[in-house]
C-alpha cells in the first residue's frame, strides 16, 4: 500500500507538533495490546506528558505510519522527529539508559532492589526452575504495581539481586519498583501460591458511589475529570467536571501528589484506567467514581441524557 501525500502530510504534523509520539493500540492510558502496554509503560516512567495517536482508531494512519517509516508493526516510538523502533527496542534502550539519555532524563538507578524471600518460597521456586534449563528467574512488575516471575533468557543490562541464596533478575523498572519487596509461600482456603508484598506500590484506587461524589462536590474538595470522549460529553454534559484533554493532563501532573482526583467515565472502566495512570506516577488520593456518568443520570440528575 502507497503512502498518500494527504496521510504523509498528517504523520509529519503530528511528528512536528510534538517532540515524543507513540503509535499504539489504545491510548496510554488504555493500551489494547501487551506490545503497545509495555511501551508505554516505559515512556510513562520517564514522562509525565508525551503524544499518544491511536491507530486503532484511525485506519488511515494505522497503515501509513507502517509505510513512513518502513516499519511493520506497532508500536512505533517518535522522538524529534525520528522513528526509534518498537516495543523490544524501546525496552532495550530503557534497560541500558540510552532512552533516558535521548529523552533528557537522569540515568536509572541499577542499585539491585533489596529482597526478603521466605525458606518456603524459596523452595518452591527451586523446585520449579528444575527443568529451566538456561532461563533464569525473572520478577516484572508493571506500571500498576502488578508482580509477575517469568522465565526467560538473560541480557547484559539485567539488574540482579539474591536473597536467601536465591537469584533473582529484573529490568530498570521493576527493579525500582520492588525495592524492598517481600516474597512468601502461603496457603488461604482458596489454594496455595507466592504472595508478593510491594512497598513501594503507591495507595490503591478508592471508590465512590455517585451519592459521594455529589457530597464531596458540595464540599469542593475534591477535582472531578472527565474521562469520555469530546461527542459523550456533548451529547451529556457533567457539570462541575473538567474535561481530560492533554492541557487538564498537563496542569494535572503539575499538582501535588496528595491531591484528590476523581475520576468519570460511561460506566465506570476508562475512568479506572485514568486513575491507575496517575497513580503510576505516584498520586496517593485517587477515586473512581462506580457506575459513572449513568449512574448519575439514574440516581442524581434524570435531566443528563442516558446512552
């Protein structure tokens, strides 16, 4: 497929509008692919504000970027103009610190994160790297603070640390992220498996029923965004909230990391995946607001339309 002159026109005014662009599946805040997640998880431990364009939902760009920069798959990472690569690539130059360093930001810190693991845990995982051959042990922890052990080949910019004699390999990030982690065996009523503890893991996602959104409005304490997209908010206007456009993310970012935020949505999904953005980036007061806009046109104010 050729590249039209009007495709190529858009691709290289959004490149020059903004110095860091992300094509992805979904949004950064919504990713629809693991590709497109972990990218994004990269560049959002780095930036607070960056470009996102979501090919999902525009064909047109979807195939032309593949053609502009004769690169066949997405994501595909721009800074200042020029195309960085994709996903593997993106987490290859954050591991080493050369992202960093083309983005202008401090170097990772390679300090091994310091472990306790319990005899019993140690043991089952023993038990369970008896057939892995060359694999060695790997704890991922996302951008949410979700742990996950994988088994994979090891690389030269692994961070690596060892707690109760038991070896354990991380990327840049995850490392920072499980600083202080605590690993253990346990048994519930549901079954038996590795419980993993993470300090650094910033406070949860609370939520709000639409009743104690309205009492926390009354009191203006708190900032209500507006997560749905511009044709949702015309069609049923929320008083009271802002819109989530880059210039609220922007002056969002700014603000202390205690202050309280709400989130809305439709019903109740995006907002969360608002919310969980920020608290990557270490907010601590963060509510969802449940059943969204709908419940509130239900149980608050009949006059907002329902869709």
């Amino acid at each position: 497929m050729s590249l039209s002159p009007a495709t190529r026109a858009r691709i290289e005014s959004l490149l020059a509008d903004h110095h860091v662009v992300l094509f992805m599946k979904g949004t950064r805040l919504a990713p629809q692919c693991g590709f497109s997640a972990a990218a994004a998880d990269r560049l959002n431990a780095l930036l607070d504000d960056y470009h996102s364009v979501d090919v999902l939902a525009d064909e047109e760009i979807r195939a032309g970027i593949k053609e502009f920069g004769q690169w066949p798959t997405i994501p595909q990472l721009y800074i200042g103009g020029e195309l960085v690569g994709g996903a593997d690539i993106v987490q290859s130059m954050f591991d080493s610190g050369e992202l960093h360093r083309v983005l202008g930001v401090s170097a990772p810190d390679r300090t091994p994160p310091l472990l306790t693991i319990s005899d019993a845990a140690v043991e089952k995982v023993r038990a369970a790297l008896a057939d892995a051959g060359d694999a060695k042990l790997f704890l991922v922890v996302d951008g949410r603070f979700q742990p996950q052990f994988q088994l994979r080949e090891p690389g030269e910019h692994d961070i690596v640390a060892v707690a109760n004699g038991l070896e354990v390999r991380f990327d840049a990030a995850s490392a920072q992220r499980a600083r202080g982690a605590s690993i253990d065996w346990t048994r519930t009523p549901h079954g038996e498996g590795l419980a993993i503890f993470l300090p650094q893991a910033p406070q949860a996602i609370r939520s709000l029923d639409v009743h104690q959104l309205k009492q926390r409005m009354h009191a203006g304490d708190i900032t209500v965004v507006d997560v749905r997209p511009e044709q949702d908010r015309a069609f049923a206007p929320f008083a009271g909230a802002e819109p989530f456009t880059p210039e609220t993310h922007a002056r969002l970012t700014a603000l202390p990391k205690d202050a309280a935020l709400a989130f809305i949505c439709h019903h109740g999904n995006s907002s969360r995946n608002a919310a969980e953005h920020f608290r990557e980036h270490g907010f601590t007061n963060l509510w969802n607001v449940e059943g969204g806009i709908d419940a509130w046109s239900v149980e608050i104010d009949p006059s907002i339309p329902r869709y």
